[in-house]
C-alpha cells in the first residue's frame, strides 16, 4: 500500500517522531511510506501553490494517510494547522475523503488527548476513515513492549484500509450560526483605576463580529485598554523546535522580530489580558497558534501568574468542548485566574453587549483583589507531568525550567513528606492486625471529618473574640 506521512515537525527528519516512523517501516517492508515534510516547509506551501498542490496530489493518490506529529502547546505545530486551514480555503477536500487515516504522536504526554482529539475532528470532517490514535511517550521505542504495541496499532489501520472496515465517525459536523453582532451604542465604562488592560487579538477585517466585540469591550474599559492585532506584529516564523530556549529561555529568534518584546515587555507586564478570536476548523487560527508556539520560549514555566484572563471567540464554540478545555487548561497552568469566555454563538446582541460589560468590571475588581479561582485536574495534573520530566529526564535539556520550578516550589514530591511515610509505614503494621483494623474501619468516616471540625471550632472561636 501507498502510505503518506503528514509530518507535523518543524525539523523535518530529524523529528523524534519520524523515528517512529522510520521504525514503522522496517516493520513493514512490504508497504511504501512516503514523509511529506508539511511542518517544517509550511510557509514555503502556503506561497508555492505548485507545490501545495504536488502534495495535495501525492494524498489524492495515497491508500492511507497518518498524520504523525510532536505535540506543540496542546495540539499540532502552528504550520501545521495552516496547512489544514488551507485543505478547505482551497477546495481540496475531496483528496482526504474516504481515505484511511490514524495519528500518531511523540510527547511527555502532556495534552497528548487534545491533539488527537483535534486530528480526529479533522478527519471527520473531511470524511476520512479514522482508526485510532497512537501516543508515545519520547523514549517509548526503546522498550520492546512499546514498540509491538507501535506495530499493531499500524497493523489496525492496514487491516481496516484492507478489508474497507467501516469506521463511525466520532463528531457531528459544527454548525455555525449566521448572526451579524451589532453592539449597542450606549455604555457605562468601568475604571482601570491603574490596571494595564491588553487585549489581543488576530481580528481580520472580514470578521465583522470579532472586531465589534473586540471595539465594545475595549469602549468598556474606556481609554483604558490597548488593542494589539497579531497581524501588526513582526512574526518572522513560527516555533523550530530547535529547544534554544531550554538553557536560559533565550529564543532563537532573540532580536529577530517583535515577539518576544512584545510578550515580556507588554504582554507580561500587563494586568488584565483580554484574548480575542475566530474559529477555524476545530481550533482558533493558525495566527493564534503560532502565538502560543512562540510563547515556548519561556519553556514550562508560567508567564502570567496571577493575571486575569478572558477570551472573546466568534463562532460555535459550544460545539468544540476540545477547544474550551484548551483555553481553559492553558490559562490555568498558567496560574492565571479565568474570568470567562465571551462567544457570539447564540445570536443575541444585547446578551453579548451585556457579557463583554461584565467581563470588563469584574476583571478590574479581581485584578484589585487579587482573585485566582484553585486549580483542577486540568492544571495539576499538567504541572505534576512537568515537574516529573524536568526533574529527571529533560532538566539536561530544559535548566531554565529547572531553576524556576526550585524557586516556584514546583518539586513538591510526596516523598518527601518523611513525616507521612513514617505514619503510613507504621499504620501499614498496624493494620494487618484484625481487630486493629475492624476498629479503624469503624472509625474511619468521623476520622477523616474530626480535623475539620477542630479547625472551624477554632476559627469561630478567634472570630467570637
């Protein structure tokens, strides 16, 4: 069979994951694999139309397409979203429909879901045959159980493009509403009262209903906001991968082009951050993603402790759960406080006029105040996955990170804790012993409420004087 490889890395062969694939091939000689480096040459295929089409053709004649990518900041690398926004600007979908597809992805497994989640939804909407997803972590080849496993997840895909298996598709097709947002033209505005309000957006001139919400929330914060159009910013490219960042969080294109000025100068030094944009196929814009690809440079480390943080997005996000969890996993490892997101999805001016109001008062007073909402699963599980990878296998790699996590507090391992291992040694004896442990089975649920009843009996006390 003809199997095309979508690669998603910037660095082309040198990518981990096309090790895999080149892993892949070895294991089944008798198939043609063919690596169309689609990352690493993105800006080059959106100029050459040529050549964009040579690759469209090469798919158009494929028996099965992977896509095989690295993760960059919860999804595929920004070229490699444009590339899949240019699969339908122009008009080459029906090269992708009823193929069959996988994908494949190399990580520390940090929203590795998301990724796939997104692959997916893009092969449904093109109509593909999707048979699974494959992640690995980066130094899973080295193991023998991994690599078999590597193999009969290629084998699935084979045997389903084969024997023409049906496959059900995962996600219905999004349906946008048609709804042209007019805001009103009266308004109270909100007081910064010293608060450096950005907002930030990749707002074009044909989308009307971003750049009326964008202009009425900044008529909300009075004269107190900047707008920054990531359009107007000298972006000479996006991420390359090439981990310069690692040692000290200086990027290869330092002095290059206005990222990074604009990110630690104005972005990081702001209070309130207002984020603002459309949606393109399952995700933002590529603008957008390579905004966050770029923000790489400060590696794992968060950037906007304590900030508040909102987004404003045109189009159905309601439909695409995959992305909200993405904004809001993002801001919160960013140990940035949420104040909501702001859609034009349901069609009512006067609502939408109402939100973006709220959304500039609150974020005024809870950048007062102080206001950081706990973080869930989405940030704590996240930030163990970085706290283990840069303590051991990636500190060489990633010092910077290393540095900031002993100053954050990040290591904040369990094992550790020699107080609580001392007790769970001697509990562990303890408990073999029968009666020992039908009287601690007994006891268990008022045990584990006594502490809290103490601390309030005492906090009520220090009220009351």
């Amino acid at each position: 069979m003809n199997i095309i490889v979508l690669n998603g890395s910037p660095k082309g062969e040198m990518s981990v994951t096309m090790q895999y694939v080149r892993y892949l091939e070895s294991a089944f000689p008798q198939h043609a694999f063919t690596q169309l480096h689609i990352a690493q040459r993105g800006r080059a295929l959106e100029r050459d139309h040529e050549a964009f089409s040579a690759v469209i053709e090469q798919i158009r004649q494929a028996d099965v397409v992977l896509w095989a990518f690295p993760l960059y900041y919860m999804l595929v690398h920004g070229n490699y979203k444009r590339f899949i926004e240019m699969i339908w600007e122009r008009d080459v979908t029906s090269a992708f429909k009823h193929k069959y597809t996988a994908s494949l992805s190399t990580s520390i497994h940090y929203y590795d879901h998301t990724a796939h989640t997104y692959i997916q939804a893009i092969s449904d909407d093109l109509g593909m045959h999707y048979t699974g997803a494959y992640s690995a972590e980066m130094r899973d080849l080295f193991e023998e159980d991994k690599r078999d496993a590597l193999v009969a997840f290629a084998t699935r895909l084979l045997d389903a493009t084969e024997r023409h298996t049906q496959t059900a598709p995962r996600f219905a097709s999004l349906h946008p509403r048609s709804f042209d947002y007019i805001p009103a033209e009266t308004i109270s505005p909100v007081a910064t009262r010293g608060k450096k309000v950005i907002i930030l957006t990749d707002a074009e001139p044909h989308q009307a209903n971003l750049n009326h919400m964008v202009a009425r929330l900044q008529r909300a914060f009075g004269d107190g906001a900047e707008t920054i159009n990531l359009h107007n910013v000298d972006i000479k490219g996006g991420c390359l991968g090439c981990l310069h960042c690692g040692y000290d969080n200086e990027c290869a294109y330092e002095g290059k082009d206005e990222f990074i000025d604009m990110h630690r100068q104005r972005l990081q030094t702001a209070d309130i951050l207002i984020f603002a944009g459309a949606i393109r196929d399952r995700y933002l814009s590529a603008t957008w993603k390579t905004f966050f690809d770029r923000s790489f440079f400060k590696t794992h480390t968060p950037g906007f402790v304590g900030k508040q943080i909102g987004w404003i997005v045109s189009g159905p996000l309601s439909q695409i759960q995959n992305l909200y969890e993405i904004l809001e996993a993002w801001t919160q490892l960013e140990r940035a406080n949420l104040l909501g997101i702001v859609t034009d999805e349901f069609g009512d001016a006067t609502a939408i006029d109402g939100l973006l109001d709220d959304l500039a008062a609150r974020s005024v007073r809870y950048a007062l105040e102080g206001t950081v909402a706990p973080q869930t699963f989405l940030a704590i599980g996240g930030t163990k996955i970085f706290r283990d990878s840069v303590w051991g296998s990636l500190r060489t790699v990633f010092r910077a990170d290393h540095l900031a996590y002993k100053r954050m507090g990040t290591y904040d391992f369990p094992q550790r804790d020699l107080r609580t291992r001392a007790l769970n040694a001697l509990t562990g004896v303890l408990l073999q012993i029968p009666a020992i442990r039908n009287v601690f089975v007994s006891r268990i649920k008022e045990g584990m409420v006594q502490p809290y009843r103490k601390l309030l009996d005492k906090l009520q006390t220090q009220a009351a004087e």
